[in-house]
C-alpha cells in the first residue's frame, strides 16, 4: 500500500492509497467546508 498527499489551496486536498495487489485507488477528498469526504475506488 502507498500513500500520497495533494495539498490544495484554502485547506482542500487529497488523500490517494493505492494498492498493488489488486492494482485499485482509493482517493480521500478534504476541503474546509465538509473536512474529509468518503472515498472513490477506482
């Protein structure tokens, strides 16, 4: 498993995992209005 962290402007951002074993993306999205949101699975 990795992580990677995007910092956005004005408190927004990105959390992306990413495993290898069965190659999927799970993306964490934050912004100041409604803090962390749930994740998309790609």
């Amino acid at each position: 498993m990795q992580f990677v962290f995007y910092y956005g402007s004005n408190g927004t951002g990105a959390l992306i995992a990413s495993s290898q074993g069965d190659s999927t993306y799970a993306i964490f999205t934050r912004d100041q209005k409604y803090g962390i949101q749930a994740p998309f699975f790609a």
